[in-house]
C-alpha cells in the first residue's frame, strides 16, 4: 500500500514551519487551515477477494462521487463533476460485462436504480476513438452520503483489529468528493478523497503514522504559487517521506495542468422558478460582480448536465437558433442516455442522460475591456429548458425529484506540446473530457457561496392514490352504462322492429 497526502494552505502567511514536526514514524500538524488530499494505491491482491474479482471483471472502472454540500476550490483542485455517483467504466473486449449493480448495491446502498448493466448504463459519446481518458460507459444515480460505502469499507476490507482502517474510512463521511480508480495496465486501486476543510475546526490537528515498517508515506505542505507560465501552476512548501526523512524539506515545482485556476472567479446560481409543472426550466445566474470575460481567445463557456431518469432535454428544440438566442444559449454540443420523448419514467431502464450546452456570453465579455457585464448593472441569465416525465402514482399527489447543479467551466485550447500528463494532481474521467480534444485546459466555475447544498428538488405532480377509487367506480360505472346501452342496441331494437311488423301485420 502506497500512500500520498498533500495540504494546500490556504494562507501561506499564516504557515510556519514549526507547525510540522517529525518524531519517529509519525508527522505531527499543528492548527493548519488547508486543504487536504489523501491518495491510497492498493495492489489488487491487498484486497480481499471477492472485491478482487470484481475489479478484474473490468478493463476500467472509474467512480466520482461528489458532495452535495458546497466547497470552495483551491488550484490545483479545481475540478468538478455534479454532486452524486459517477461510474464510468470500460468491459474487457470479447468478454461477459461484469455484475457491476451488485457491486454497486453492495458498496453504496440497495436503493440505486441499477438492475443490468447493459440496461441501466448509456454511452459515452467521444470526440475521438483516440482520445483515451475516456470510457465507454456511464451510471449515474443521486446519493447524497457516503454511509453505506464506510460501513461496506469497515466490514469488508477493513479488519476487525486494525482500528486506524475503520477511523479512515469514517473520515469519508466528511469528504467532499472521492474518486476511484482501477484499470488493467495499473493492477491497482487508488482511492482518493479531498476535503476543502477540516471538517471539525478551520485547521487540521492530527498525526500521520506509518502503517507498518516496510511501507512509506509521502506527505506535502505546498502553497499555490502563481506562475507567470499561463500552462503551469507552481507550488512550493514542505515535503517529508515518513520513513526515509527525519525533517520535511522546502521544495518548489511547477507542473502543466489540465484543470486550470481562473484568475477572476466565476460563480454562479442553480435555480428552478416555481411552479415547475411537468416543464420546469432551469436557470443558470450569473450574478453582475462575477465577470464573463473570456480568459483567453480560444475560450468557450459550457455546462455539462446530469440529469436523472424522470428528466429529459427535448434536443430538436434546441435547433433553433431563435430559440437559442432567447435563452442565451449557443449551441447543444451532446446529448445522451434516455431520450425518448414519450416514455414514462417506470420503462426507462437507463439512469437517465447527459447534455453538453455551450452558453453565451454578453457582448461585452468578449472585447477584452474586463467589465465583464457592460458595465455591471445586470446578471446574466441562462435558461435550459426540461421536461418530466410522467411518474409513478404516490399517496400525496406529488413527489420530488432531485437535479443536481450542473458544471460550469471554460474550455480552451492549450499550446502545442503541452504534456498535462505529468501533473501529479491531474483527474481525469469526469465525464465531459472526452466531448472535448485532447489538448483542451478546462477553467471552471464555483457555485455561490451560501448556496447551502447543490441539488435542486423539482416538485412534480402524479396520481394521487387517494383518489384512485373514484378514478375505479367511474370506469367500472361507465364499463357497466356502455354495456347496457349496447344490449339496448342489440336487443332492444330488434324487439321494437319485431313488435312492429306483427302490429303492421294484424292491420
């Protein structure tokens, strides 16, 4: 097992040296407010076997998960995907998929809407077959905690002794996203979470302790560096390899990166206008002090959704440059997963579907003058329009659905020659890369602060099952009203035209 913990400090005036100390196999850290980032590299056969095997039923399996809490960013971890499970993966060619749902249920609870793989997966669409940070499928499914996978860890990987194993996994509760990785070049799983904070105060208090004698730890305490180099970001700080070094050492590097860092801060608001109905609209708002200034030429805005099975884009509306134009919108770049118009949710096997929109810009964010907004007197809106659904009948008349924030970045065309593949800190796998070239830099935006958790609940209404009995002696009622009034016709009629011509007769 390998193991790489890094801390971004967030105010590198407020860092000292002394804040670390060294004392045999153990690093202690005094009251830092950074960043942290913990990477575990485990070889397949550190694991035990039944998840084994299900790891090398696959050629990649990648998972994101992301909170639905609000966190700020810090270069280089800047990346974003929409708060949930993410699962990207590709099958061994002339192979069976694996059980990936069991899986799945196993690790993050029952209640994900997962059967079949074949059936609840949908293709990546790919810019490029040679474009390789990209798999060939992807599941998606709201989760708004990490519980069921902790006590899976806990119970499964975890043995009953090792009480630093249990206390790691507990830790996860507090992530804010975590990603992970196995592929069949590798033969590893890495693990990696992130939090933005410490979750119990504004600094992290805590020893680092190696697990045992013939392992090693490397732990960093770097402070972003801004380069004059628009390709790289540098770092410089602290570095120690518990084990090997008795005191950390200074160190400065710098590195090309894929994700990265704006200069000015892009933020944005998610929203959704009530009443929703079966067409609710989604509102993306740019507030006036959030500028939309290009940071380079090549620049392009974008937002990648997420969108659940109960949702779905009708993509022949977004044809219409008019109806673009209205809501601010240039083009519908991607669209996959479930799009059937007419189906209802409950036949829909697929997770639901994904949509890559490029946005527009006020025609001032792009002369370079910096005032983002033409002055800054007015938000900038954005609006995206969906479609419910009918879904299956409740005891109230309504039910919620959950849709997550969508991403917000800016995608813009690296040098010639950049090689963003040596970035220690690089993520791949987020879902959109592939909808881009290979030499794209992603810039992205931040959700406001104060915008408490980044999913929306879109009220919808259904069959009230109250009401469903009237809804049964009506049709049974009619059923009977129909049925006699053909017996009429049938019956009846001829009595009458009988009666008639025995009358005419007798005459």
């Amino acid at each position: 097992m390998k193991q790489r913990i890094t801390y971004i400090v967030r105010n590198p005036d407020e860092f000292t040296p002394e804040q670390l100390e060294v004392i045999g196999r153990s690093l202690n850290i005094q009251k830092l407010n950074a960043a942290k980032e913990h990477r575990i590299t485990l070889g397949l056969k550190e694991l035990p076997r039944e998840l084994s095997k299900a790891f090398e039923q696959w050629h990649e399996l990648h998972i994101r998960w992301a909170s639905e809490k609000t966190y700020p960013s810090i270069p280089p971890f800047t990346s974003r995907v929409t708060s949930g499970l993410h699962v990207f993966f590709t099958p061994h060619k002339d192979q069976p998929e694996g059980q990936l749902c069991d899986l799945l249920h196993y690790a993050f609870g029952p209640d994900l809407k997962c059967s079949s793989t074949n059936e609840a997966s949908t293709k990546l669409p790919i810019l490029s077959e040679r474009f390789s940070m990209s798999a060939s499928s992807q599941y998606y499914s709201y989760l708004p905690t990490l519980n069921s996978l902790v006590s899976y860890i806990q119970e499964e990987v975890c043995k009953s002794s090792v009480k630093a194993c249990k206390n790691a996994a507990s830790s996860l509760l507090s992530a804010s996203y975590l990603d992970i990785d196995y592929d069949t070049i590798s033969h590893a799983v890495v693990l990696n979470a992130f939090w933005s904070g410490s979750p119990e105060a504004n600094h992290w208090t805590e020893t680092i302790t190696l697990p045992s004698k013939d392992q090693t730890t490397e732990v960093g305490v770097l402070n972003y560096e801004k380069n004059p180099d628009p390709e790289d970001i540098g770092f410089g700080g602290f570095l120690t390899v518990l084990g090997q070094d008795d005191a950390p050492k200074p160190t400065q590097f710098q590195t090309p990166t894929r994700h990265y860092p704006l200069t000015h801060p892009l933020t944005y608001t998610t929203t959704f206008q009530p009443p929703t109905g079966l067409h609710p609209t989604l509102h993306l708002s740019f507030p006036a002090s959030s500028p939309l200034t290009p940071p380079d030429p090549t620049c392009k805005l974008h937002t990648h959704l997420t969108l659940p099975s109960p949702l779905f884009i009708d993509k022949y509306q977004f044809s219409d440059p008019l109806f673009l134009t209205s809501h601010n919108l240039v083009s519908l770049h991607s669209i996959s997963g479930a799009t059937d118009l007419e189906a209802p949710d409950w036949v829909v096997p697929q997770w639901g579907s994904a949509a890559l929109f490029e946005l527009a810009v006020p025609p001032s964010s792009g002369n370079g003058n910096g005032n983002g907004k033409g002055g800054g007197q007015a938000d900038w809106n954005v609006t995206i329009t969906l479609h419910l659904r009918y879904l299956p009948a409740t005891g109230g008349g309504y039910t919620r659905v959950p849709i997550a924030w969508p991403v917000v970045f800016w995608a813009c065309r690296a040098e010639e020659g950049t090689k963003m593949s040596v970035n220690p800190f690089d993520r791949l796998h987020l879902g959109y890369e592939g909808l881009f070239g290979p030499r794209t830099r992603f810039m992205h935006g931040s959700p406001a602060e104060g915008a408490g958790r980044l999913v929306e609940w879109v009220t919808v209404p259904v069959l009230d099952l109250r009401k469903t009995k009237w809804v049964e002696v009506g049709t049974i009622g009619t059923v009977v009203v129909a049925f006699l009034g053909l017996c009429w016709m049938l019956f009846g009629r001829k009595t009458e035209v009988k009666n008639g011509g025995m009358t005419k007769k007798k005459q």
